[in-house]
C-alpha cells in the first residue's frame, strides 16, 4: 500500500513543492522532493544527496535504502527505514519518562559523525522534527543535505539559504544577506543549541517567524526552560549560540557532558564512601556512650 501523507509540506512554490510522503509497504519511508523548475540543477542535487548518504553508516544517522523515480510523476524519492515513534518531539510528548540524557548523547554522537567525515557532513536543518525515533528508541539524524537541494528549488524572487520553515533555529549569521555566510559546522552547532531545549519551538512566545529573525540578529536567544536544565548544560548550550569562530564544537560539547556526568558520578562515589565512614563513627560513638555508663554504674 502507498500513500502521499499531505500533512508534511516543507516548500510550496509557484513552481514546484517539496513534501515528504510516506511509503507504507515492508516498514520503510521517503522523502519526496518534486520541482517542475531547474530540473536537470535539482536532479544533479538529489543525486549527489543521494551519494553522500549511501556512504554514511552510524547507529545515529537513519540509514539509507536507495532511491525511487517511478512512484510519484516528476518526483524523485529517497527511501529510508520506517520509524514507528515519529520524531524527537512527538516520542517525548508520548513518553516523558524517556533518558533525556541519552537522547542528547545521540544528537550529539549522530552529529559527531557527520562533522568527523573527510570531508564534513553539513546537517543543515537541524531540529527536533528532523531527529526520528527507532523501534529501539535510539534517536536518528534525518533530512541532512536537504537544505542543498532546498537551495536549488528556490527561484531568484526566493530568500534564505535553504532553510525555509526553519527560521526558528537558525544561526543568526544566516540572516546577513550582506556576508557570503553559508551552512556549515557552526550552524548546525547553534541549531544544535536550539534543539536541546526544545520542548516547543525556540521562541515559542513570539510570532511570526519573521520576527523570530529580526529578535536573533539583535541578539536574542531562547528562554532557559523552567526545568530539567543545569546550570552547567545551559552554560554549554549559550556556548552553541556565540559567534561563530567562538562556538563548540561537537568534540568540545560531549567532553563539557562527559565532564559533567563525571562530576555526579564522583559526587555519588564520594557520598557511597562516606556511609561506611559515618557508620564507623556511629559504633565507635556508642561503644564509647556505653563504656561511660558503665563506668558510671553504682555497682
């Protein structure tokens, strides 16, 4: 059985549209990008995407399956498994006693392996809504190299660098159409900052997304969520969001996480030796209160 889901529209223009359809035979998915204009320009995109994501293999990366030009007209389909728990935000909304932990460590290990690659891997898009779920409830980096290609369909009356709705989490130097900033490394460590606090969109409070731009390229960032956040994680994740030469690196985000998971497992240890040490001095205490009443005993 096959289906277009047409919840998923990502780019509606006079000229095309760019949505995800989902393939629902044998548990696997595509993404369908269609575009009745720059046709040979796109095609050379989705082939090059194509084969850059047939060359990644990472538990937290969604695998690729091949390619698919035969089940929608004038489309082209990058085929991947089928993940049952959807996205990042729709897993935690329906398990929210989910190891939010875990879930950052395989953003971050996902990421990792991207920007490691000879050479690196752009994301391009990174968001909740981009991060799937596996059966096994491991998150999986999903629609990297999209944004190219998103590039490609945009016409000259079109702005942005690629990430049309995803305005939200971009870094603010994406916003600069005086500078030559392009996506790289660095703003996908600023979305990556924007991701791990999303409970909801980054600025959630404001709309519409055009105001969204003009807050960030004066300096604004997202609120620090009410809950569940350390001082030392926020701390790590305002670094995402300074200038770009200034920002972490994947390398420098896990080492501050491993740090800080050390620290709490050190302070654990700590608090497990001193109990046999409190209990020492616990007998020691009431051998010493019963030798005095004894002494003192009129016998």
């Amino acid at each position: 059985v096959l289906h277009e889901n047409s919840r998923y529209f990502l780019l509606h223009f006079a000229f095309g549209v760019l949505r995800r359809g989902e393939i629902i035979r044998n548990g696997v998915e595509g993404t369908r990008i269609s575009g009745k204009g720059r046709r040979k320009q796109l095609f050379k995109e989705f082939s090059q995407e194509a084969l850059v994501w047939s060359q990644l293999e990472h538990p937290n990366v969604l695998p690729f399956l091949g390619t698919n030009m035969d089940l929608f007209p004038d489309t082209y389909c990058l085929v991947s498994p089928w993940c049952s728990h959807g996205n990042v935000m729709i897993y935690l909304s329906t398990h929210p006693e989910a190891n939010k932990t875990g879930i950052i460590l395989d953003i971050l290990q996902g990421l990792e392996y991207l920007h490691t690659r000879n050479p690196p891997v752009v994301h391009g898009d990174l968001k909740g809504a981009n991060i799937l779920v596996s059966d096994l409830g491991q998150c999986c980096l999903a629609d990297f190299g999209l944004a190219g290609m998103m590039s490609t369909l945009q016409t000259p009356a079109s702005t942005g660098h690629g990430t049309n709705g995803s305005i939200r989490w971009m870094a603010p130097e994406l916003f600069d159409y005086t500078t030559s900033s392009k996506l790289s490394t660095s703003t996908d460590m600023y979305s990556l900052g924007c991701t791990i606090i999303t409970g909801s969109p980054p600025f959630s409070e404001v709309k519409p997304d055009i105001a969204v731009s003009i807050q960030v390229m004066h300096g604004f960032r997202p609120l620090r969520p009410v809950e569940g956040f350390s001082d030392r994680l926020w701390t790590a994740v305002e670094r995402c969001w300074l200038a770009p030469d200034k920002r972490h690196t994947v390398k420098t985000f896990m080492v501050e996480l491993s740090m800080q998971e050390w620290t709490k497992r050190e302070r654990n240890s700590d608090s497990r030796r001193l109990k046999p040490l409190r209990f020492f001095f616990f007998v020691v205490f009431l051998f010493i209160a019963l030798i005095l009443i004894w002494a003192g005993d009129p016998l």
